[in-house]
C-alpha cells in the first residue's frame, strides 16, 4: 500500500471516527444517552454534497456533510415516519466563479483569477417521511441553516503552479439560510440496514448579506449513508 493511499485511509478513519463521536455526544445530549421506546432510532448520516448558486456562472462544489438522523415511527399501522436530520458540517458554495463575483473589494482585479466560494452551515431538516415499502421512503420538509463558516480562494495558474489566496467572507453571507428539501431513500436488508439517501434541498431566501450587490439562492444535491447507532431495543414482552 502506497504513502499516499494510507494517509487517505488514515484521514478518514479519523474523520469518521471524529463524526461518530460528535452524533452520540447530540445524542447523549438530547436524550441522556439512553433510548428505550422501540419506534425511535438515531444514527450517524455521511453524505457527499454537490452544491451550486443560482445566478452564478460556475461548476458544483463537491464536499462532504457530517450529521445525524433521528427517527420517529408513527404507531402502526401507520407508514409515516418523522425524520430530523442535524448536520453540523454543511458546506456549501461553488467553484471555479469567474472574479467578477468576488465580494472582497479591491480583489476583482486580480485577472485570470477562479474563486472557490465556500460557505459553511449548521443545517436542521426536520421532514415527514412516508414508507411506501419496508425499504423505500420518500420525505419532505423544511431546512435551516445557520452559517459558522465562509470563505473565498482565490487560484490561477503560474509557469512554477497554481498560486492561491484565501480570504475571510464572515460579513458577506447571511447568517441564517432557508430552503425545502425532497428525500429519496433506500434501506439494505428489508429496511433494517444501511439507509441511502438522494435529497434536493432548494433554498428560498438570498444566501447573500443585505449590503450585497449580490444575490443567489443555495442548491443542494446530497447523496448520503445513513448508519444506526446502537442496536434497537428488545420489544416489550406480551403479558398473559
């Protein structure tokens, strides 16, 4: 195995390891670290997330989202499910902007100049999910996110590489970002092993600060894996 290929290895295992710790400690936090009712399960949700701007010239931005899911079954016989999915790593943004979009003054005039727009959120997708069997669903609902993060690098290309400058866009984002999001999902093993999730998520509100002369909505393509944490809990034996 090659330097390379295990350092690869290396950083996701520590990512993984890291993403996994941070949703038992939501968890523990949110329910004391002790789940007894049997129609609530809560996991891990690693996703690959392709974003783009509306009215910008560009191509998508690929990154990966860190979150958790936690679910709620509606009594049977009931098929509706209420799914809630906190992300705490949501990027979004865009790549390869002409240096027209920069929104830091004076930086318009470096020529030849990409930008890759990054901008970061702590996202809340509450949905309503319906079974249409035990192992497809589809889910819609409404998503917010709260910015923690942004930034612009700028690159062009040089006789010696690549040159690049990364600038701080804390002031030029809202802080809070609206969007829909439609959930198509899968689940291995008759619906009880691992969930694979394509969701849209359209946001409705200008992610850009009011003082912009900007404006763009965030879009989402999220294609994610959904692992349980913990083993579900026995069934309550019948009485007699």
């Amino acid at each position: 195995m090659t330097k390379p290929v295990r350092v690869l290895l290396l950083s996701a295992s520590v990512m993984f390891t890291s993403a996994a710790a941070n949703a038992q400690a939501m968890i523990v936090l949110l329910f004391g670290g002790k789940v007894t009712n049997p129609r609530l399960e809560m996991g891990l949700q690693l996703a690959l997330h392709e974003s783009f701007i509306t009215n910008t010239s560009g191509i998508p931005r690929s990154a990966l989202g860190i979150g958790t899911y936690i679910d709620y079954k509606m009594k049977a016989p009931s098929k509706w499910v209420l799914s809630t999915y906190i992300t705490f790593k949501a990027p979004k943004g865009m790549s390869r902007l002409p240096v027209s979009y920069s929104v830091t003054e004076g930086l318009d005039t470096l020529t030849d100049s990409r930008i890759n727009r990054s901008v970061t959120y702590l996202t809340l997708t509450p949905m309503a999910r319906y079974n249409f069997t035990s192992s497809f669903s589809m889910g819609f609902g409404p998503e917010v996110g709260f910015k923690t993060l942004s930034r612009d690098k700028y690159s062009r290309d040089a006789d010696d590489g690549e040159l690049t400058y990364t600038v701080k866009t804390k002031g030029d984002f809202s802080k809070v970002d609206l969007g829909f999001a439609l959930d198509f999902q899968y689940r291995l093993m008759k619906g009880k092993g691992l969930r694979l999730n394509a969701r849209y998520v359209q946001g409705v509100t200008n992610m850009y600060a009011s003082n912009s002369p900007f404006s763009g909505l965030n879009c989402l393509i999220h294609l994610g894996v959904g692992i349980r944490l913990g083993r579900p809990p026995a069934p309550a034996p019948e009485k007699l």
